[in-house]
C-alpha cells in the first residue's frame, strides 16, 4: 500500500470505483473474486485505490497547506 500511496494512488471506498464489469474482470485472479461477486462489488478484503495524477495531488496537497494556516 505504501507503494501504490507513493505513486499516487489514494485509498477509497468501494462506491467511489467504477461499476463497469470490464473494470471489475480484472480481479478475476484474485482469491477474493467470489467474496467480491457475492457482495455486488460492493466490498472486499481489499483495499480499494484510484490513482491521482501528479498535478491534481499537488494541488490537493497545497490546498491541505493553505487550511492548516487558517
């Protein structure tokens, strides 16, 4: 997880993925797959992460600045 926060993936509910099944045959691999399907890709045992690009976490980071001094 500390890799993925590093490349600038953010930790996220489930209701914040998309709910497109192309995206979701993606975890087919997973050991979870079944426990994913049963719940409606609604929760799993892991940990569900977007990735921010550079620019946008930069901004989110100095807005996160900006609130600190006020």
């Amino acid at each position: 997880m500390k890799m993925n926060t590093r490349l600038g993936f953010t930790p996220v509910t489930y209701a914040e993925i998309t709910q497109e099944k192309k995206f979701w045959e993606g975890c087919k691999s997973c050991v979870n797959y079944h426990a994913l399907l049963e719940k409606g890709t609604k929760n799993c045992f892991c940990t569900a992460m977007l990735y921010t690009p550079a620019e946008e976490a930069e901004a989110q980071e100095n807005e996160s600045e900006l609130e600190h001094f006020k």
